[in-house]
C-alpha cells in the first residue's frame, strides 16, 4: 500500500469516527450533566465546529448564495411547512406525541419557556449552519466525492449516522413509536439535503433549508409544547 494510499484511509477512518462523535456528546449532555446547554456546547462546540473548520477545504468552493428559483422554492416550502406543521400539532399532536412529563425531561435539563425565542434564533441559524457543514460539507464530500451519485454507501451512511443519534433526545421527548418514525423522517430529511448539495452545488441551499424549513417548523411546535 503507498503513503498516499494509507493517508486516505487513516483519512476516512477518522471521518467515520467524527460521525459517530454525536453519540457520546449527546449521551453525556443529556443523560450524565443533565444539560441543554451542555448537550449544545458538547455536539456543537466539540464535535461539527472543529470538525468544520478542519475540514472546510470540502465545502468552502461551495459557499454560494441560491438562484432566484432556489429563493422561490425555499420560500413556498417556507409558507407550507411551518404552517402545517403548527396545525398537524394541534389536531393530533397532544394526543399521540407529547409525553407526560415533557415539562420535567426540558426543565430538568435547564430549560426555561422565557428562553424560547433565542433558543429558536440559536437553533435555526448556529444548529442548521454546522450540521450542514459538518454532516453534508465534510462528512459526505470525504465519504462519497464530489462527483457520485446520492445512492451510494458514503451518502447513505451520512444520512444513518445524521439521523441516528437523534434518537437520544428524541426517546425523552415522544411517545414510543413516533420517537423511530422521526428518526426514519430525520433520515429522510438527510437524503433530502444531500440530494439538495449535489443538484446546486452550494452549501447555503441545504443550510437555509435546514434553518428555515425543518428546524423552524420544529422550533413552533416545541413552544406549542411548552404553552399547551
């Protein structure tokens, strides 16, 4: 095997590595420090952003702003979305997703209902902007390369490994069943933003559908929680 040959692959070893690093931050933040801010600091500030910046030669020749039609997709998912989301929350939500001490599990990890509005500005604008960096701008370019096809083991394993650690929170936070199904729609949501990177050849696009479309939806129904 030549040195160029054993760099690449201590290369991929170590990203695989870095996607599973989100398993244990989460773990610890959530189930050991019993922390919100904790479970942040350690996936955000430990795990995408060192991993961003370490990485950014991936994704930085894909900093580019959307077209006209990109903006106008956006912004029709954008009026749909949230919406919709706000109203499936309110004719089944209390019924079947909330679980009976969702106050306990968020409180009890040092979360105030006085803190929504910049929790929501901190998760759609800093959450949505590493994990596209991390998770689509390194992880999958170093898995998959520039030029493959979504369909591929790297990109599949982006998504799984997107998806997965989700999981962690989201068994504290919805009944059982629907915990895995939004596991299986975060997957979903992986192929989706994936298949969005390599269409525009920009970053931003999957970044501002993340934010805007996905995790702002989530952001109206966690305050529809909180003021139930």
């Amino acid at each position: 095997m030549t040195v160029d040959a054993r760099r690449a692959r201590r290369r991929l070893g170590l990203v695989v590595l870095l996607s599973l690093l989100p398993w244990p931050a989460v773990w610890l933040g959530m189930y050991r420090l019993d922390s919100i801010a904790w479970t942040f600091f350690l996936y955000h500030g430990c795990c995408l952003l060192p991993a961003a910046l370490w990485g950014r030669r991936l994704w930085r020749g894909a900093v580019r702003w959307p077209t006209r039609r990109q903006w106008a997709c956006l912004l029709a998912a954008l009026v749909c979305v949230v919406p919709l989301s706000l109203l499936l929350y309110t004719e089944i939500g209390q019924r079947l997703l909330d679980v009976p001490d969702f106050d306990d599990v968020v409180t009890g990890r040092g979360f105030h209902s006085a803190w929504l509005l910049p929790f929501g500005v901190y998760f759609v604008v800093v959450n949505a902007t590493l994990e596209e960096l991390f998770w689509r701008g390194v992880v999958l370019n170093e898995l998959r390369g520039t030029s493959e096809a979504v369909w591929t083991l790297g990109a599949v394993w982006t998504a799984f490994a997107f998806a997965a650690w989700h999981y962690l929170v989201l068994r504290l936070l919805l009944r059982p069943g629907w915990a895995e199904a939004t596991v299986l729609a975060i997957l979903a949501a992986g192929i989706l933003f994936a298949w969005m990177y390599r269409q525009t050849k920009s970053i931003i696009v999957p970044i501002l559908w993340h934010g805007l479309v996905f995790d702002l939806g989530l952001v109206v129904v966690f305050g529809a929680v909180l003021r139930r």
